[in-house]
C-alpha cells in the first residue's frame, strides 16, 4: 500500500516525524510464509526543487550534465502528460537540450532518480541576471 502525504512544519520537526516513520516496523505475512515478519516502513520522498544558478559561462550546460548524469527514467511514459500540466501551471518550458561532453560538478545522484520537470529562463536588470 502506498500513501501520499504533504507535510508542512517546521523543518526540524518534519524532519523528527519523518525520522520516526522510516523506524516503525509492520507485522507482514505471505502466502508462501505464514509465520509473521517484521517489514521496516519505507519512507520515500516525492520533493520538486528549484534549482537557481547563473546561465552565463556555460552555466545551463554544466548543471544540466550535474543534474542529469545517468538520465535514466524510471518512471512511467504516462507520467509525460503530468509533467505538462506542472509546467503548465508554473508557466515555465520543457528542459531544451544541453551541451553533453564538457565539466559538471560535483554532485553524484547515486540511486536518486532526477526528473526533469522544465526550466524558465532568468530576466535581465540593467544588464545583470535577476537569480
């Protein structure tokens, strides 16, 4: 069984909560193994980040290949049309293609699935970025 839940709180005491759940344990049987087993709660968080650097000096390339190294998608195709509609919402592009050979930083997405969302593009003042 799987819930969705949004919390909202101080961070520290979400964070307490969300530590609590991960150690719970719930009683769980199978039909090739009647006796009762201990399963851990799995807590797996759904988070949408934003994610704000400077485009300039190759700044979309470099963290487009941070973010999007092993570019693999687990998810479902299905899930395409829900994408659309967040950056729908949100007012902002699917995420263009990006310069693939070059450096990245060091950020290592090890067994974390990144999707891509979308991207909407600073505005300028007076000739700066507005981050």
């Amino acid at each position: 069984m799987h819930l969705y839940i949004i919390t909202r709180g101080i961070k520290g005491r979400v964070d307490r909560f969300i530590e609590q759940l991960t150690c719970m344990v719930m009683p769980y049987t199978t039909s090739t193994n009647p006796a009762v087993q201990n399963v851990q709660v799995g807590v797996r968080p759904v988070q949408f980040w934003e994610v704000v650097f400077p485009e300039q000096n190759e700044g979309y390339d470099v963290m487009c290949r941070t973010l999007f190294k092993t570019n693999k998608q687990t998810q479902h195709k299905r899930h395409h049309k829900y994408l659309a509609i967040i950056r729908k919402i949100l007012g902002i592009e699917p995420v263009k293609p990006w310069k693939k050979d070059g450096p990245c930083l060091v950020a290592e997405p090890k067994d974390v699935e990144v999707v891509q969302v979308g991207m909407k593009k600073d505005y300028y003042q007076d000739g700066n970025e507005m981050l």
